[in-house]
C-alpha cells in the first residue's frame, strides 16, 4: 500500500545524544515535511524539502538537521543541541500542481522521542 | 501575521447528535486553503476536508461539512451523526498564499469527545 512509513515508532534518548528519525515514502510526492507536536498543542513545522537536494527551515528549525537525497527518504536528525527534543514527531508529504487544488499532506504514523 | 485559533480545547456530543468545531483564522491573502484534520490516540493525522478560499459552495465529505464565512474568517467543521469512533482531536490548518511550497499552519486543536 502507498503511504509514509516512519520509524521507529518510540524512541529513547540520553542527554547530549544524536538521533535519527526515518521517513519514507512511496506517494511520489515531491514535497516532504516534518512537523514537531508537543502534548495538547498543534503542529509546528520543522524543516520542508520541495525537491531532491534542497530544504528548507521551519518556524522550530533549530537544533534539528535534515537531508534530501532521495525523493522518497527526509530524514530529521534530532541533535543535542535541541534543548527540549522530547515530543512527537510527525513527517508528512505532499504533492505538487497548482496551489487549489486540495494538495492535502499526507501524515506517517509518528515518531515519540523521550530524552531520558 | 498569519494565525488559526481554536478556541474550544475540549467539547463533548452525545451519540447521533450532530457537533460543530469551530476555527477563526487571521490573514490579509487572498488566497489560501482551509484543512480539517482527525488525530485519534494512535496518533496519525487523517486528512478529513478541505475549503479553498475562492469556492462559493461549503464543502463536504460524508458526515463532514465546513461552515465557512469568509467575511468572519471563520471554518467550522460540523460533523453530523456523531459515532463514538469520532472521539479524537480536531484540527483546523490553514495554506497561506505567501506561504512556501504546501505547508500548513495548524491551531492548538479540540479533544472531541462522544458520549455514548
């Protein structure tokens, strides 16, 4: 079945650790994004990548790395410079044509970090 | 500056009985779209409707339809008919025409919550 699949699904993490957080997705989607939630709030944009090579930051970006070398991959690297990583985090896609029509994003299951 | 509230953190609806979740909005484009998503506990976000800010008629999808007054710049979602699988949390997003790519803008949600 198409969709996004991101993994893994729970994660723990110590203080002044790395992290990766896989996305994948096999929509064809040229747009991909990553979206940080925190307990009772909405979602709020971390990176966003419109094409293979390119990226850009969100309204939290800092603290947070992405790549884009492959159309169906948008990894989010969680570093130790977040000061507050621990959330849920969510990568979404979308595809590209005229701004309306519906061009919903389309949302993997989730990511919860919990730095211990 | 761009902005979408919910002002409702939690509503409750008696099963079969219909409920409205409302959302206001804030922004001087002219263009832009209007999203409603479900986030049951599992935490995936389901895509449920969309309004362009240019469509004439309300939209609807099933149980779902957007009350949309442009003029109070307001998106209400009414959900009809309620099931005691719609208890989730709601939220309303919105794609701002000076916005890059597709990204959304999300509200800090409502926890619907139907009571059998």
């Amino acid at each position: 079945d198409g969709g996004i699949t991101q993994s893994p699904k729970y994660l723990f993490r110590k203080e002044g650790q790395n992290v990766t957080l896989s996305c994948e997705q096999n929509l064809n989607h040229d747009a991909m994004y990553w979206y940080r939630q925190d307990p009772g709030q909405g979602l709020r944009l971390i990176y966003y990548s419109q094409i293979v090579n390119d990226f850009q930051k969100g309204d939290i970006a800092e603290g947070y790395s992405v790549s884009r070398e492959k159309k169906e991959s948008f990894p989010l690297t969680v570093t130790s410079a977040q000061k507050n990583p621990t959330a849920f985090y969510l990568c979404a896609s979308s595809g590209t044509g005229s701004f309306y029509g519906t061009g919903e994003l389309f949302f993997g299951e989730g990511s919860r970090l919990t730095v211990l | 500056a761009q902005k979408i509230t919910q002002t409702q953190p939690g509503m409750f609806v008696q099963e079969k009985e219909a409920v409205t979740l409302d959302c206001t909005y804030d922004t001087s484009d002219q263009s832009y779209g209007l999203f409603w998503y479900k986030q049951p506990s599992s935490g995936e976000m389901i895509f449920l409707i969309y309004q362009g800010s240019y469509d004439e008629q309300n939209a609807t999808e099933g149980r779902y339809s957007l009350n949309f007054q442009k003029a109070r710049k307001s998106a209400n979602l009414v959900i009809s008919a309620s099931q005691l699988g719609d208890s989730a949390m709601y939220f309303c997003a919105m794609r701002f025409s000076s916005g890059s790519a597709r990204q959304l803008t999300f509200g800090s949600g409502t926890q619907l919550t139907v009571l059998p």
